[in-house]
C-alpha cells in the first residue's frame, strides 16, 4: 500500500517557515516582502487562484496586492503596468496570471518582467538558469514537488525518473530539476511510443498531463514514487488528477492525492519563492548591485 504524500500538511509546514522568514525579514529590513499579481479578464478559474494567492501571501505577512484588468486591456498597458512593478522597490515578486486575454503576447509580457521578481520562474532567464544548474526563481508547482520528494525520502541520484507532460510551467522544469538532482530523466509527451512501459521504468513517475485518471497500475512500477500534478474533473464534476488513485495505490511506495497533494504546495512555493526574491533583492540593494 502506497505512502499518501500529504501536501496539505507539507504546505502547512513551508508556510510557517515562510512567515517566521518574513517577521524575521520585517526586523531586518523595516518592510514586508511585497507580491503584486496582476490579473486581466474575467476567467473564473484565474479569479479564484488570484484569491487564493493573495489570501495566502496575507497570512503569512507578504504584503500582497492584485492589480485587476479588463479582458480589452492593451499589450502596452500591461507592459507599462510591469514596467511600473519592476521600478517599484516595495515589490519583490510579480506574478501575471495566465491565460492572458486573446491578442496578448504572452511570452512578451512574462520577458518583461524583471527576472530578479520573477516569483513564477516562467522568464526566459529564470529558464535559462535553471537548465544551466545555476541559481535563479523556480516555477513553483516544479518546486514544491522537489520537496515532496524530499519529505517522502527519495533517493534520486542514478534513479530513474519520468516525467509526462512537457509544459514550461510543469514539464520541462520538473525534469530540470530532477537532472539537477542526479536522476536519469526521461521526458515522456503524446507522441511518445509505447507510454504505458516508459512509465513502467520509472523509480519516480510525475505525471503533469491534464488526463483524468490515465495512469493505472499497469503503468506504475511496484514501490514507485508517484507524483500526482493533474487536476481534472471526472464524468462526474470531481476533482481528480491524471493518476487512476485506486487502481495504483495498492501497487506505488509512495503517491499524492488529488486533491491534496501537488497542489496545495504550489501556492506555498509562490511565498517561498516571493521570500527569496525579497531576500536576494535586498542583499543585492546592500551590494550596491
Ligand atoms: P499542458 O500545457 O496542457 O501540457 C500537457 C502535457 O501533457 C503536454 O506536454 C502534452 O503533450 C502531454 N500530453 C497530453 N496528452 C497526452 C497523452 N495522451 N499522453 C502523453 N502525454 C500527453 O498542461 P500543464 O499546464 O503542464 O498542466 C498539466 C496538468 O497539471 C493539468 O491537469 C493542470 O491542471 C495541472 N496543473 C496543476 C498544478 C498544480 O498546482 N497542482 C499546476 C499546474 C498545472 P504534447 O506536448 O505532445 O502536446
């Protein structure tokens, strides 16, 4: 029977840490770390994250601000509101919620934000940085499966690891990361040959597809480590991720619920992520840099 990685517990924790760095940020520097969030249009689910993110950077002391746009904003306003945040001293991180209104240049927007306040890791910098081993803002839902992996005791130098799903935001840098960490990564995707015995291989499995309940135990090795980062709705409205959980649970060392596993720490990271940068920004301003 697998271990349940309990993300929610693991979130819980991250986010204690995080407000005990930022009272200790507070009395070091005189001020809040500040992450602002700019959010164009009216799409319900991006609204709800927004709450979320901002509700969560209140708790733990960041001083959070939403700035909300109509769904008709022009590129040159949005990129006059980044330029105006980068030039801000009180903010540290900026997050543009995604998916931009249709005409928007996304990828322009998140280049223009500053990479030393690019808390979602998602500029062409941070990627760079990240591939090239050096340090830099990791893309959060990435992250926090790290620490996952940490808490669930992974070994992963020479382990075998798969991931599914080549996204920038999930994908690409899960593999990094796991690179980064000594593994043998594979990158799996839908044109990928016989999926079922490539995930078969896999000391840890990450599946980040978007596929409600793809993944049984016929695709899962016996003891593996099974990250769980889809987030679906079954026939049935559910939440579910892209891991059949009934069907592998018997079979996996260890596997994240949906929901409750993946997800709750990817808004952890984002105040892990806004500490750091807050942080770097400051000994940067010591620096005189
Ligand atoms: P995405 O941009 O749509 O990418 C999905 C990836 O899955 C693509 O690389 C795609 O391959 C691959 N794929 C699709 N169908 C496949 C199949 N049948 N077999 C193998 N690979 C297949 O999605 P994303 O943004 O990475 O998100 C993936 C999932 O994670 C979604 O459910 C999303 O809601 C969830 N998510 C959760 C969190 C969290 O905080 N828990 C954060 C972000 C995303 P191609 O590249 O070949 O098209």
């Amino acid at each position: 029977m697998a271990r349940l990685l309990d993300g929610k517990a693991v979130a819980a924790e991250v986010r204690r840490e995080v407000a005990r760095g930022v009272d200790a940020f507070v009395t070091a520097h005189g001020r809040r770390p500040g992450l602002d969030v700019v959010l164009a249009g009216e799409d319900p689910a991006s609204q709800v994250y927004v709450r979320n993110k901002e509700k969560a950077a209140l708790e733990v002391g960041i001083a959070g601000r939403v700035h909300r746009l109509s769904a008709d904003v022009s590129q040159a306003a949005l990129l006059g509101l980044v330029a105006q945040l980068n030039a801000d001293a009180a903010v540290d991180g900026i997050l543009v919620q995604l998916p931009l209104p249709p005409g928007i240049d996304s990828l322009a927007v998140l280049d223009a934000i500053l990479p030393a306040k690019d808390v979602d890791g998602f500029h062409a910098e941070s990627v760079g940085l990240l591939w090239s081993g050096r340090s830099g803002l990791v893309p959060c839902t990435p992250r926090g499966c790290m620490r996952l992996l940490a808490e669930a005791g992974a070994s992963l130098a020479g382990a075998r690891a798969v991931v599914v799903g080549r996204s920038n935001i999930v994908g690409k840098p899960m593999a990094a990361l796991l690179l980064g960490a000594h593994a043998t990564v594979t990158i799996a995707h839908s044109r990928t040959r016989e999926l079922p015995a490539v995930c078969r291989e896999a000391d840890v499995l990450v599946a980040a597809v978007g596929r409600a309940r793809m993944i049984g135990r016929d695709w899962v090795k016996p003891g593996a480590i099974v990250l769980d980062v889809g987030m679906n709705r079954d026939e049935s409205g559910r939440l579910c991720g892209d891991v059949d959980f009934a069907d592998v649970e018997p079979i996996a060392g260890a596997l994240t619920p949906v929901p409750g596993g993946v997800g709750p720490m990817t808004i952890a990271m984002l105040l892990e992520n806004t500490l750091l940068a807050a942080r770097a920004r400051a000994l940067a301003g010591a620096r005189g840099a």
